[in-house]
C-alpha cells in the first residue's frame, strides 16, 4: 500500500521503529509512494532533493515535487515552495508567489512547529513583496485555493 510505503520510508529515513538509517532505501519507498500520488512521499521526496540525502542534491527535483506536494495541500511543501523563493532556490517564482504558498502553509499548519516557521517565512516575504504586487498576491492565493479545492 501506499502508506505503508511512506511508513517504511520514514522508519529507514529517521532509523526509527527498528529499522537501520537508509536515506537510499527510504527515498525508493517513498518513489514508489509519490509515483502513485501520495503527497507526503512526494514531499519527503522535495526534502531528499533539497539536502541532498539518499539522492544527488538537485533543486530543480526538489521544487517538482514540491509543487506536487503543494498542489495537493501539503503544508511542509507550501512552505517549502516559499521559502525557496525567499532563499533565492526558486529563481522561477516570484515573491507574489511566496506570499501566497506561505499564507496557505500557515492556514494548514496550524499551531505547530511548521506553522511557525511557515508564518516567519511568510512574515519576510511579505516585507519585500513590492507594494505594486499585492493585488498579483492576492490573485495567486485566489488561484491556489482553487486548486486545492478540487484535492479535497
């Protein structure tokens, strides 16, 4: 099954519940997940991409299944996808775009760990999103709510 994929995935990516650490073969559990279209596989994969674990290091991967992740709701991913914006990674979205991932991470998060981080990233993009492209933000969250409403 598809969980239990993920669930490997993370016991051999923490080298928990038993299993020894293996970025490698977690990262082939969590492949054979996100193929099927499970978005924390799909973000788990963005995370092996991004630091270079169990995989080359390559952002341009990492930000494809990210958006995969992110189109389906994943607050980790809606983060990520920001805040490679904010860092520079993500040389192909703007800051109206990191506005309105990271205002969505926010609302998805909730109180937690990811919420705060998400909530600072988003803190920081709004302060240099140009007074000129807050509309652009606005329509971008508009855009990205619909897509999320059809994967509920």
């Amino acid at each position: 099954s598809t969980a239990g994929e993920v669930n490997l995935g993370r016991f051999l990516w923490f080298g928990r519940g038993g299993a020894e650490l293996d970025r490698m073969a977690a990262v082939r559990h969590f492949r054979i997940a996100a193929e099927r279209g499970d978005a924390e596989a799909e973000e788990m994969l963005s995370v092996a991409y991004r630091i270079g674990d169990g995989v080359p290091q390559d952002i341009g991967k990492m930000l494809e299944w990210a958006r995969k992740a992110a189109g389906q709701g994943n607050p980790a991913a809606l983060n990520t996808l920001g805040a490679a914006v904010l860092s520079g990674m993500d040389e192909t979205a703007d800051m109206a775009e990191a506005v309105a991932v990271l205002t969505l991470a926010v609302e998805l998060s909730g109180p937690s760990e990811l919420g705060g981080r998400a909530a600072a990233n988003l803190a920081a993009a709004r302060a240099r999103l140009p007074e000129d492209q807050r509309a652009r933000a606005d329509a971008r969250l508009a855009a990205w709510r619909v897509v999320l409403a059809a994967h509920r």
